[in-house]
C-alpha cells in the first residue's frame, strides 16, 4: 500500500469539483439503461476503482442531458484517503477527455454536495452570425437574429428575489416547492456571445432553459420586459415561451460556507469565449 494512504476503519468524506462538456452525454444523473451514459456514470466507476469498493457520488444540481459543467461539485465516501493526486489524476486517468476532476478536499462528515450549497451560478450562451458555427455546435446557442440586449437585462431583472417560479419549472419537476430565491440576473455581451449570468439559492429542473426561452421572445421584439413579471405572477408554464436549448447552458458555480474551505467558482472557458 502506497505510503500516502491512510486507512481507517471509519468512513471519510471527501469532496471534488468537476469539469464536464456534456454533448455527449444523457445528463448527470445515473439512469437504468447502460446505453444512456451519463456523466455520474463514469464518475461513480473510476472513483470506485480507485478506492477498490463501490462508490456513488452525490451532486450539487444535476444537470439535463447536453448541459455542461465548469464547476460541478461532488461528494462520496470512502474508508481509504487515496491521496488528493490518486482523486484527481488517478480518477481523470480513467475518464473521457470530456470529463476531468479538478480539485479534491476532504471534507466533514456533515458537508453534502447538494444540501450544503449555499447558492448555484449558471451561464447560457448565445450567439448570432449569418451561419451557424460548425466550432460552437452543442456549446453554444445558434439565433440568426440580432437580439437587444438592453431589453433582455431589463427583463431579467424582474427575476429578482424570492419568488414563484411555477411559470418557468418542468411539468415532471418533483421539487416540493416553486420558490426560489435569484441573487442575480444579468445580460451582457462579452466577445462574440451574449451571456445570461444567473445565482440562486437553487434551481428548478429546466428552470433556466425555460426563463432563456422567454427572455429570447424579449430580445426579438415579440414581448416587452414586463412580460416576465406577468408570467411569474400567471404560475402558469403554459404562459412561458418554449424550453431553451440544452446547448449554451454551463454550470459554473457552486457556493458554500467559508468553513468548508472549497473552491466556489470557476468562470467559462478561456478557448470558448475567445472563438
């Protein structure tokens, strides 16, 4: 046994942040079929050779089938500390070039991925051009029309705060409540794309591919920035406009308390932005 690694009797938490480009993938989430390969998949396997036993990660939000993570944060537990290069090069040794681990920490045996974050940060990316990027297929959302960003930024902003978000949740969401809690909603363009940056103290399945959908709608001139106040107060997903594309969607951030010592954010690919 190498000398680096502490056995005990006892389980140890440990935690790690994840990169993934998710094109290939059906989600995060484990499925039934092992034709469906997923990210959590081949994450729950190579750690699971790693520590020799079976090992299955819990997330801080999954994410849908083509959505991509820059910051991705797990946890599991495992009676053996491999040593935070056996979690990180030895798990990334036995990953897709699409997936990699990027940090690992052990943590408390109170810390848990998902119920310990104190807020998820997500970016769609959207960009315009005469025709459609061969490079940005799958990673970035295709409109032929220029947008007003100007106009969008005003809608987002009604987002603000805790609120019903019913008009903007899946029909199959299984989350017990519509409310929730968004820090920020902002528009910019940077480069080539325009970004829709938003914080929440969390998310409802499909919730941010649904508000882009309608935020798209202001853009093109169809709606004014008012309707998204409409729409929130309707609690009607039948209001909303159509579901955005998987596409431009990343996680890129995921916030706990200080005392976790974790690292919270990680901004969007240098590369991506740059084309």
């Amino acid at each position: 046994m190498p000398t680096h690694e502490k056995s005990s009797t006892k389980q140890q938490r440990f935690a790690l942040g994840i990169e993934y480009d998710g094109l290939a993938y059906s989600g995060w989430q484990k499925q039934k079929s092992p034709q469906q390969e997923t990210v959590q998949q081949y994450i729950d396997t190579a750690l699971s050779k790693i520590a020799d036993r079976e090992i299955v990660v819990s997330c801080a939000g999954r994410t849908d089938a083509g959505v991509h993570a820059t910051c991705q944060v797990v946890h599991f537990e495992s009676e053996i500390d491999r040593g935070d290069k056996a979690w990180t090069e030895g798990v990334n040794s036995l990953l897709p070039k699409s997936i990699r681990v990027l940090w690992s920490r052990k943590v408390g045996n109170d810390f848990h991925a998902r119920f310990s974050a104190l807020s998820r940060r997500y970016m769609y990316l959207i960009y315009r051009r005469d025709t459609e990027s061969a490079m940005l297929n799958g990673r970035a959302t295709y409109v032929r029309r220029e947008l007003d960003a100007q106009a969008m930024h005003a809608a987002a902003q009604y987002l603000l705060g805790e609120q019903d978000f019913t008009s903007f949740r899946a029909a199959g969401c299984q989350s017990k409540t519509a409310m929730r809690n968004v820090m920020h909603a902002n528009i910019y363009r940077q480069g080539g794309f325009l970004i829709f940056d938003v914080k929440a103290n969390a998310f409802l399945q499909h919730m941010v591919r649904n508000i882009v959908g309608s935020l798209l709608e202001v853009g093109r001139g169809a709606q004014d920035p008012s309707w998204i106040a409409n729409l929130l107060s309707g609690k009607d997903r039948t209001l909303a406009a159509p579901t955005a594309p998987s596409d431009g969607l990343y996680l890129v951030g995921v916030a706990y308390p200080e005392s976790d010592q974790l690292p919270t954010e990680l901004a969007l690919p240098g590369l991506l932005l740059a084309l």
